[in-house]
C-alpha cells in the first residue's frame, strides 16, 4: 500500500515568515509530485507540481524533491494570512499506469497576523 | 471556462435512497476519478476511469457504482446510501495518466446520509 505523510499540524508561522511543509512517501516508483492548497469546505487547488530532483521556484512557492531520501516539502517565503489553509501531498506513479493521486492527510497551516 | 462541474453541491437524504452525484468536465479529459474526503482520513479514491467504458476500482470502492459510457461524464451511484458515506465527495479530471499530469478538481458534494 503506497503511503504518503504529513504533519496533521496545526503549524503556525508568523506573517512574513518562511514555512516549511514536509512529506514522505513509501513507493520508490513515484514520479510526480504534488502540492495542493486547501480551504475550509473547498475543493484542492494545484499550487506546486516537481517531477525531478532539486528545486523548483514558482513565485512565493518553492517545491523541493529528494528521491533518494523520498521526500518532498514546500517553502513559503513572506507567508501572508491569505496561506492559512490545508496543504496537501500528492503523489503519483509515473510511466502511464493506471493509479491516481495518492494523497497525505494534509498539514493545517495558520499564518498568524 | 475550464471546469469539472458537480450536482448536486449539497445533498441530504435517508439511508437505503438510491442517488447518483453527476460530474461533467469540458476539457476533453482522458482520465476522471472519484474521491471522498474525511476528517482525520485525507483523500481516498473511489473509482477511476482511464477513457469511455473502462473503469476500476480505487482505495475504497464499496458500496459505490461509476459508469462513463461519454468521455465527459463520470457519474457516481450510491444504490443504497448508508450513514458511513456521509462524506465529501470531490471528482476530479486530467489529460492523461502519464507523469505529468495533475487532477483538476470539481467543487465538491457534501452528503449527509441519515
């Protein structure tokens, strides 16, 4: 069963501060890699996408994958309020199979003012 | 506007009522898929579907029936709704399964089954 986990959280981050939001993951084979934003009753919202080693930067946003190790985080850089919300790992094995995202239960985030 | 449409948004019904959760998206999408999201249990997978006519099951596919007999309509049947559904429901799409390719996601149903 392939797994992938967060810190439930809450974390709290001073407005202005850098995040920092972990994952795990247990299958070897995962080659896509995903970070979600969720509000309260809303639906995911795709803000980051790493499909090699390293880092990639997308604004505020920086997505960092470590296969090796098999983990991936994001970064928030100057963390604004309107961050306060659930982040959500996803992670899909790549090469055409037929699975979907497997997701983690997600970190609650509060930037606090 | 791209988007993955869901009906109805907000559901209340009985258990034993049969009902279907419609889900429509107009992007010509290959890949469509079925997630249910608890407290404490993140998202879990219902059912996929890779094109028109092939579906299969997900992580927890029980007491749930899909159907796509049109590449833009992924439909979700509960035959017989028990309490332990009452759940939120998102669907979601994407072009392809390859690497790559990330799921869109509908705004989701929230069903209350008494």
């Amino acid at each position: 069963q392939k797994e992938v986990e967060q810190n439930s959280g809450p974390l709290s981050v001073p407005e202005g501060a850098i995040a920092s939001l972990n994952c795990t993951y247990s299958d070897r084979g995962s080659q896509s890699f995903f970070w979600y934003r969720q509000y309260s009753g809303k639906s995911p919202e795709l803000i980051m996408s790493i499909y090699s080693n390293g880092d990639k930067e997308d604004g505020r946003f920086t997505a960092q994958l470590n296969k090796a190790s098999q983990y991936v985080s994001l970064l928030i850089r100057d963390s604004q309020p309107s961050d306060s919300a659930t982040y959500l790992c996803a992670v899909k094995e790549g090469g055409g199979g037929a699975d979907g995202l497997t997701f983690g239960k997600g970190t609650h985030l509060i930037i606090q003012p | 506007e791209a988007q993955v449409t869901q009906n109805p948004r907000y559901l209340i019904t009985v258990t034993g009522k049969k009902l279907t959760v419609t889900c429509s998206q107009n992007m010509n999408h290959e890949y469509m898929s079925w997630y249910r999201q608890d407290p404490g249990l993140g998202l879990r997978q219902i059912y996929y579907s890779m094109n028109v006519e092939v579906t299969d099951k997900g992580d927890v596919p029980e007491g749930y029936k899909v159907s796509r007999k049109e590449k833009r309509n992924f439909p979700l049947i509960l035959e017989s709704p028990s309490p332990n559904q009452t759940s939120l429901y998102f669907c979601a799409s994407s072009p392809q399964t390859g690497e790559g390719q990330p799921q869109h996601f509908g705004d989701g149903t929230r069903l209350s089954i008494l």
